[in-house]
C-alpha cells in the first residue's frame, strides 16, 4: 500500500513513531497520546498530530491514539506489515556491526546473505551467516531479497551498487560517505555518521 | 552564531548542502545553481532555495551561488566554522568503524579521545589512539573537548551518557539504539540504522 500524497519528511518521521508504538506495545500499554510520542522522540505534539492526519489517523481527545491499530497502520504505510530479506555486501568491522545489529527484526528485516571480496573471509561465518564470493552474487537472484545494505570502501561502492541493482535489489541503504548513482526505480538511504555530527554544534553554544 | 528561526529541518538538511559545495569547492568550481545541489541530493531545487533564504542567501539568477561564500555562511550557522572535539566511549568493532570514518575531518571535527571498560583493549591503539579506562573519564575535562560519540552496548548506553554530561560534553552522537535522557542543556542526536532501512519498503514495490 502506498499513500502518494504523505510528504517525504512525514514518512521520514513515520519509523520513528512506529518504534515507539511498537515499544509501547511491548509494556501491554492500550492508548498514547500525541503528548506521549512526542516527549519521547523531542518533537512538537502538533508535529505528530499532523503527521498522522495524512492517513487519516485521528486521536480521541484525552485519550490519545490506539496503539496496535496505530501501529499496523504505519506498518501498512512504510510497506513493513511484510518482511523484507536484505542482503549485506561487506564484511568488515562494520558489516560485522550491521549483523550483529539488533534493532533490524523490529521492523521485520532479515539479512539472508552476506558477501564480500576477501579470500580469507569467504567461507567465514557471522551472526551464522556463511560469508559468500561477492563474485557470485547472483545466489541472491533465487531468494527473493528486496533490500541491499552496502558496507565496503568507498572506491567500490558504485560498482556494487550496480551489481545489486543487476540483481532486481529495488532499495540501498548505503553506509559508504559517497553518492551512488542508480536508475530511478531504484532507491537509495546514504548513512553519513560524520553528517549526523556535523548537526550537533548548532545546537551547543561556543565556548 | 546562531539564527534562531531557521527551523530543524532545514538545519538538519544544511550540514548536507554544505558537503555538497566542499565537495565542488574541491574540484575549484565558483558558483553552483540549486538545480546541481538539489540533482546531487536528491530534493527539489525549490527546497534548497528556501532553505538557503532562511539566512539570507540568494543566489544570482543564471549564474547561482559563490560556493565559497555559501559554504562559509552555512559553516558559521552550523558552529561548524570551529572545530571540534570528540570522545569516543565503546572501542568495539562499532568504535572502530567510527574511528577509521574518514568523514568527520569535512566538517572539522577530530576524536583525541577513546574510552572503553575492557582491560583486553585498554592500553591498545585503534587509529594511533591510546585506549583509555572508562572510570578515568574525568581525564577529558582538561582537553576542551564538547562532543561525545556512545559506541556502547544498550544497556551501558545511559550511564556512559551520564557520566559524559558530568564531564561537560555538550553534544552527543548515540549509536546505541535507546533513548538516553539528559538535561535540556544537552542535545542528542541518536542514529538508528535499523529506522533508516525501515524507511526504504516504502518507496519499493511490492512483490
């Protein structure tokens, strides 16, 4: 299901309070307030009240939001009331921080494959995950994997980047600091941790 | 310096236009249009304008923006003009990722220090950086630095974030993935990997 009209910066915030729904669901607890999700992610209420109305989810005053319906909803939005398999390409300290990685099964990602270009470590086994010949990648064509994560050098991003989108991967989440260029049915997340810090001063005054 | 009414989101975007324009500043181009930042980015050319008009910067029609003057500006609004401190507490395979980034120096940011509660580790090198014990955190305090970067297991993610503020960080980058509490003098910024993936089914088909 996709709702065209949900402004990007609206899906962007969309996984943010689907954690928290989710967390709450966990404490068995029923409603939440708009009040509640927002002192917990350190955003306007209103922000989050006009986020929902996009889809049409409506609080009851003074009792908040139902909190399993809320969250299937997003789930139906962000395509995640199905799993998604991904494969990782890259098996260094960070592939190895990406598996070990425990939030993924929140939200229904499972990592089935893993490559990378090393001779020593094909072969290898991560988190249970036989690494396997970057050379042959095309094993993923047969498992149905929707989602690419890549995790190797910059210099080799582009090229794998190709060969995923050779493979039918439809989405990237690409930790390499670098763009990656693809054709547009095909989209890409760049993590860029050095980014993430470069917004932190703003907020801190000059000493 | 700070221009309080640019909002948070047009912030969050500036640190990414700002790469951009280092980026062609390297390569010696002078002026930039924001057709060529918003192609680069990904975002409309309209955004990109609104966001620069936020603090005065309009480009000449034709011609666009001094890449120089812009990145000066954007750098000033972000605190980014200075250059900053970081510790980094957790030297794991996650803290070793983060020291090995080549992308913080971009925005001047550098890491003097690394904690970790490890004996096996303490005393080692990453990146020629000493390993340091955690308990002796106060050592920081002497060294002027004001971010802190978390690469700690969850569970420790709080009270390393406690012990942080104590010493006077400012700023802290959180890689574990919870919510940390901290004073309101203090800003967070946590990344979450798995919310990121989370983001992509959305903008895939189906299968």
């Amino acid at each position: 299901m996709r709702y065209r009209k949900i402004p990007d910066e609206a899906v962007w915030r969309l996984p943010m309070y689907l954690r928290g729904l989710l967390l709450s669901l966990e404490k068995s607890q029923e409603t939440i307030s708009s009040q509640e999700l927002a002192d917990f992610f350190g955003v306007h209420p209103w922000q989050i009240r006009k986020d929902f109305s996009y889809f049409g989810a409506f609080g009851t005053p003074g009792v908040g939001y139902k909190v399993k319906k809320l969250s299937t909803q997003i789930k139906k939005i962000l395509n995640l009331h199905v799993s998604h398999k991904a494969v990782l390409v890259g098996a260094g300290n960070l592939g190895a921080v990406i598996l070990a990685y425990p939030g993924f099964k929140i939200y229904g990602f499972e990592i089935t494959a893993v490559f990378d270009n090393n001779p020593q470590k094909i072969g290898q086994k991560i988190e249970n995950i036989s690494i396997k010949d970057v050379s042959k990648l095309s094993l993923i064509k047969r498992q149905k994997i929707d989602l690419g994560i890549i995790a190797v050098p910059r210099k080799a991003a582009q090229e794998v980047a190709d060969r995923l989108v050779e493979m039918g991967i439809k989405g990237i989440l690409n930790f390499s600091p670098c763009r990656i260029n693809v054709p547009k049915k095909v989209k890409v997340i760049t993590i860029d941790i050095a980014m993430d810090l470069a917004r932190l001063p703003y907020y801190i005054p000059s000493s």
